[in-house]
C-alpha cells in the first residue's frame, strides 16, 4: 500500500498535469487523407502504460504497442532507457483503421490526455525518456502534427507553450512483455490509479463518440 505521503505527492502532481487539458481541443485543420489500408501513429507522452491505455479505448484503433523510440536498437531496453541518457522516449505505436478513426483525431486525443506544456516530464515522472513527441511516420504526419501545434498556440488553448515535439520516426522497439496491457493487468496499482486511469475517465468524458468501452489488448491482436 502506497504511504499516504507519497499518495498526496502523486495526486498533487497528477491535478497540476491535469489543469492544463480539462477541456475538449477543437479538431486539427488539416489531417492525413485515409487510406485502404491500416496506418500506424507513434506518439510520446509520458509512461507508455497510461499512453497505451487510453488509445485501447479509442474506437477505430485495432491494437497500441508499448515500446521506445528516439534512439537505437541496441538501446531499446528499459533497464537502459530509464537512465535517460539514450535518445529513447517510452512510446506508443497505435495501428489503426483510418476509414473509423482520423490521425488527427489521434492527435487531438493526445494532446488533451497529457499535458503538452512539461518539457521532459509527464507528471512524477522526469526525464527526456517521459518527454512529449509526434513521432512521424511520413511528411503527410509531420505536417499535420506541426500545423496542429501551430493552431493550437494561435488559439491559445494552453497558457504555457507547447513543449512538445515533432520529428521523424526513425524505428520504433516494442518494449518488454510485462509492459505491454500494464494498465489493464493493474488496474488498482497505486501508479495507475493516481496517473493513468484519469486519462481514460477524461477520454471517455470530453470525446464519447471516440471512447470505446471494450479495450483493444494486445492479446486480441
């Protein structure tokens, strides 16, 4: 059982996360035009557990992959990546149908479950590898996500500045087997609790026709 010292330490820092995105975002101006075959979306935001968690839930989405991405191979362990030291954020790689779910609508997703603002920190956790990134698949990504950073600081959504990144996906590592469903498999962690199961109560509140109730885990894949 987590002390109650440290419970207040982790609600505190999860409610000044929060302050931030307790509103529904307007939708990006631009997306990427579907195609007829799946699409894959890499986004950094935080520990992947509450990140893989809240896109289990998103309608469209057919299965979210735990993993790091932003260095090398050789690098992508969690033993290693938790130094910080690597290039590696912990990540997530969503496949999706793009004909059910748009990429922009991963993106205003994204953007309201974290907090853009933190610059290598998502909450408790600190450290480049908990950094917020768009990692982009294609040129067709990288410009939607930027002008979607672009006309959320235009419109002022945040009062801090956006932190976040947007850069080429150069690999993406699946991370290991005790990471992947963590939230799902822990429900009533302390962790979990505190940090990860607000994003998907604020999913399911702010975007109730993107919020699906059964998630899609890995082992349905």
């Amino acid at each position: 059982m987590l002390k109650p010292l440290l419970l207040s330490i982790l609600l505190l820092s999860a409610s000044a996360c929060a302050e931030e995105t307790q509103r529904a975002l307007p939708m990006p101006q631009q997306d990427v035009p579907a195609s007829d075959a799946n699409q894959t979306a890499v986004f950094a935001g935080g520990c992947f557990w509450g990140m893989q968690g809240v896109f289990q839930h998103v309608r469209g989405v057919k299965f979210v992959t735990a993993g790091y991405s932003g260095g090398a191979a050789s690098t992508a362990r969690y033993n290693v990546v938790e130094w910080g030291n690597t290039g590696h954020a912990e990540a997530v790689r969503i496949t999706y149908d793009p004909h059910q779910v748009s990429y922009g609508t991963l993106l205003r997703v994204f953007f309201s479950v974290m907090d853009p603002t933190e610059l290598n920190r998502q909450g408790p956790d600190e450290g480049p590898q908990y950094r917020s990134e768009v990692f982009a698949a294609d040129p067709a990504q990288a410009r939607v996500a930027s002008a979607y950073i672009a006309q959320l600081t235009a419109t002022r959504v945040f009062s801090r500045p956006i932190a976040t990144r947007v850069s080429s996906l150069s690999g993406f590592y699946p991370a290991e087997d005790y990471h992947q469903d963590y939230l799902i498999k822990h429900p009533d962690a302390p962790y979990i609790v505190v940090n990860d199961q607000p994003k998907i109560e604020k999913l399911r509140a702010l975007y109730p026709a993107v919020y699906s109730a059964r998630a899609i885990t890995m082992a349905r894949r």
